[in-house]
C-alpha cells in the first residue's frame, strides 16, 4: 500500500481520529528523540575527544593567540591590545583580533575542529577581576596528539614573539601577571665590570645549568644565588639584569630572579600590593614555597647590615664584590663609549680620572660620557668636573 494511501486510512480510522493514533506518534517521536540524544553523547564519549582550558592556566593566552592565526576567516572578533618596543626604543601600539566568546571551526592537519570559547558572566576570577573564562576543543577521534601539537605549537608562537626579549612579572593576587612590555635584553657584554669578574660570574652560571643530574644524584636542591655588593652605583643591578638565561639554550621554565635586598632591618621588607616579610622572603629562597631550576641575584649596597640567615651558604652560593671602577674599566668604558678612539686616548682618560679621584662609579662615568657624546677630548680634558 502506498504511504499516501496509509495515511488517508488513518486519517479515517476512528480510533486514531480520536487520539490514540496521535499520542503513539507524539510517543515514537518523544522516544526517537531521547535515542538520538543518547546517541550522540554515545558517539561524543567514543569517537571525539575534547580539551577544556581554564583562563587560570598559563596556556590560555597561548592558545587565544595560536587560534588568531588559525581563525582568520573569523567574522565574531575581540580585540587585545598590547606595546611592542623596536630597536630604536620606540614604543608602537599593537592589536590583536581573536575570536570572541562562541563557536568557531578550524581545519588543522586535515580535521575539523570545533573552538568553543565561553564567558561566565557571573563568575569572577578574584585574582584578576576578570570574567571567567575557558575554551574548550573538540575534534573526531579518540587520539590526544592532536591537542598536544596545538599546546606544542601555540607554545612556541608564544615565545617566538618574546624571543630577544626580557619578559617581567609581578605578584597579582597568588598569580604572577606580566608587568609593563617585554623589553630587548641588555647583554652582559655591555657591563664594565672589573676585568675577570663577568668571566667568573658567567663560567659558575654555566657550570650551574649544565649540571642538573649531579644535584639530583646528591638530593641537592637544583638552585643557585649570587650576592653583587658594593658601593651605589657600580653596576651591580645592571649586571644581575644581563644574565638572560636563553643565551645559555635553557629551556623558558627556568627562573632568573633579581633581588634588590634592603639595608635596613625592617621586618617589612616590601610595601606594595601586599607586604613582604623578612620571614617570607627567606622561605620563597629555599622553603616549602620555593622553586627548582632557579638563580638568584641579590644585591646590596651594605653586605654588612644584611642578616647573617639571608646570606648563609644554600641561600648565597657566590660573594661577589662590585667596587669602584679601576683603570682597566676607566679604560674599557672609554673605548665602548668612542669606539674610533686609540688605546692612548683611552689610558690617558683612565689615568687622568685616577688622579682625580679613586672613587668613581661606573653611573657617574656613563653619566659624564652623555655630556660629551660626540666629544672624546672635552670628556678627557673636564674629567675633574665628574666629581661636581
């Protein structure tokens, strides 16, 4: 019998006219609902595989920036606006569209994959301020490679674009949220320090790096500190700023934590967002909550006012004083600053400066030498003004 002819059948039969038919459609189609809905969570649980990523992880922003570059054709956008800083010191404005809260659908590596981004509007990260957020992948297949290449990946954007750069970060609640805009590095090279200190400093850092497996052999906590003391102005902060830990092929985990320690013994020894106790600095060093694979560079301007518990040996491994400059720095400082000069020129300031005074910053030469840029001879000649 043809369809058409059924349905006119029921449509004169009595009882289905009087409801019963209905109800049993209404029933069949209610039950053929709820399969298909337990089919698909059937066939979720079996043959997709998904990937949920909370904004309090540190891949978040990773993965918002490496789906921007896969989500071009994209139509529902949010802007992020960040600072790159060029070689010239300049500072540009940069934006950054990336898909806004809801779905969207790439192709990577020969699969569909659905990127839900989501928004709670009534959930508020405490640390932040922030709305919660989360984004979440879901591809076919029961294989978590795929999620693994796209953290690899979104990994390696991240710090390609960092890459020849210092990145800070400062306390924000129990997070550390970056501080200002990656900065290009100074390299150690470009601080004068007395001739073998840099070597000494540099030769004990790698020494440090390339020796996990003996700390570990040993149960010796896989960490290191540095003291640079001396008088103000010397170069200590600069130097402990140069060290940039991917010039020696570490791998971005690692830490490199310059301390400006005090020369007071106030308990407090940090007034910000939140205070910092003497107590509390000793145990981010080495206690419950410090960390592996980290240096640390301290410096102060009076070794002798600091608590003996701070510097002890596991918490200071390397004493390095940092004095007066010499007349082979005088010299070397010279010749970096005009470098067209001859070794002469660069003796006679060394020798002239000596003779004015034998304590000189390294800050007070860099400072006469800006008033003299273009003027080797006026920096020789008016040396004595340095002590003004």
């Amino acid at each position: 019998m043809p369809f058409s002819d059924f349905v006119l059948a029921l449509k004169d039969n009595p009882y289905f006219g009087a409801g019963f038919g209905l109800v049993g459609v209404g029933t069949a189609l209610a039950f053929a609902r709820k399969g298909a809905q337990f089919g698909l969570v059937a066939f979720r649980r079996h043959y997709m595989i998904t990937l949920e990523v909370p904004s309090s992880d540190k891949s978040y922003h990773w993965l918002l920036n490496w789906i921007s570059h896969h989500a071009k054709h994209t139509q529902h956008l949010s802007v992020e606006t960040s600072y790159l800083q060029h070689e010239s010191g300049r500072v540009s404005t940069k934006f950054d569209f990336v898909p806004s809260p809801g779905d969207h659908f790439i192709w990577y590596r020969k699969k569909w994959i659905r990127i839900e981004r989501n928004r709670e509007k009534q959930m508020i990260d405490l640390n932040t301020g922030t709305p919660w957020e989360s984004v979440t992948f879901t591809a076919l297949g029961t294989n978590r490679e795929i999620f693994f290449n796209i953290l690899q990946e979104a990994r390696e954007l991240a710090l390609q674009e960092q890459e020849g750069k210092t990145v800070m970060y400062t306390a924000m609640g129990a997070e550390w949220r970056q501080f200002g805009f990656p900065r290009r590095r100074r390299p150690l090279s470009s601080v004068v320090l007395e001739e073998g200190v840099s070597e000494r400093l540099v030769q004990d850092v790698k020494e440090f790096i390339g020796n996990p497996k003996w700390y570990s052999d040993r149960g010796i906590p896989y960490r290191r500190g540095y003291l640079l003391y001396g008088p103000p102005g010397c170069g200590k902060s600069t130097a402990s700023g140069g060290f940039e830990m991917q010039e020696w092929a570490v791998p971005p985990e690692w830490c490199l934590v310059p301390v400006f320690v005090p020369s007071h013994p106030y308990p407090t020894v940090y007034q910000g967002m939140g205070h910092l106790t003497f107590s509390g600095l000793l145990n981010a060093l080495d206690g419950v909550a410090s960390t592996e694979a980290r240096i640390v560079f301290m410096t102060t301007n009076y070794v002798d006012r600091l608590d003996p518990a701070l510097v002890r040996p596991g918490r200071v491994d390397l004493k390095q004083y940092v004095g007066h400059c010499s007349r082979w720095q005088l010299a070397c400082m010279f010749q970096r600053f005009y470098p067209e000069q001859p070794p002469a020129a660069a003796q006679r300031f060394a020798e002239q400066a000596l003779e004015a005074s034998k304590q000189i910053s390294a800050a007070q030469v860099q400072g006469h030498f800006m008033l003299y840029k273009m003027d080797p001879e006026g920096a020789i000649s008016n040396i004595r003004s340095i002590l003004l």
